[in-house]
C-alpha cells in the first residue's frame, strides 16, 4: 500500500474506534444494569416464593433461567442431573421451607416422588 492508503487507512480506523468507544461503553452499562435487574427480579421473586428461592439455591440455578425456559421440566430435569440431588432430597427441602401443596410442587415443575 501507498503511504497514502495507509495514511487514509489508518484514519479510518482511528475514526472507527473514536465512534466506537461510546457504544462500548454503553454495552458495558447495558450490562450491568441487565445484571443488576436479574438479581432485583429474582430476589423479589424468592421473597414472593420461597419455594423457588429453595429449589433455585439447592440446584444451584436462577429462578429467572427456570421460570423463563421454553420446557421448565426439562431445564428442571437437567438440574437435577447436575446437582445430582434426589427429586425427594429437593422435596424434603421445598417441605422444609414450608411448602407443603402438592400442587405447588407441580406447578414448579417438579416431577412425581420416586
């Protein structure tokens, strides 16, 4: 390339990175505040329902994750893979957090005791 492509370039790029700097910046500040909705969100939501505070702490998920899932019994039945806890370890845990409704548990996507 000539001096002059290059100079040309070159000034481009710093003309893109200059315009660029901004919008990172507001990514980074998308971010967070994204970040600190979830966990707003999520805890609103455990103080609504300490069931899913219990389920979400014992399989280690976010509620957000669980509640928003195209196929909550699949998600749910991948945690439970993972954590490698029974589905009546994570009910006597739901039972101990005082949810005793075994439509409760349903409706949270848990399956049938084995």
């Amino acid at each position: 390339m000539s001096s002059d492509v290059t100079t040309a370039v070159n000034t481009k790029l710093n003309e893109y990175s200059f315009l660029m700097a901004p919008v990172e910046q507001a990514m980074r500040e998308l971010q967070l505040h994204r970040g600190m909705l979830r966990a707003r969100a999520e805890e609103e939501i455990h103080a609504l329902s300490p069931a899913l505070a219990t389920l979400s702490e014992a399989l280690e998920i976010s509620t957000l994750d669980l509640l928003t899932a195209p196929d909550r019994g699949a998600f749910l039945a991948e945690a439970l893979h993972r954590s490698q806890l029974s589905i009546d370890t994570i009910r006597e845990r739901l039972l101990a957090c005082g949810e005793s409704d075994s439509e409760s548990l349903k409706v949270l996507g848990l399956p049938e005791a084995s």
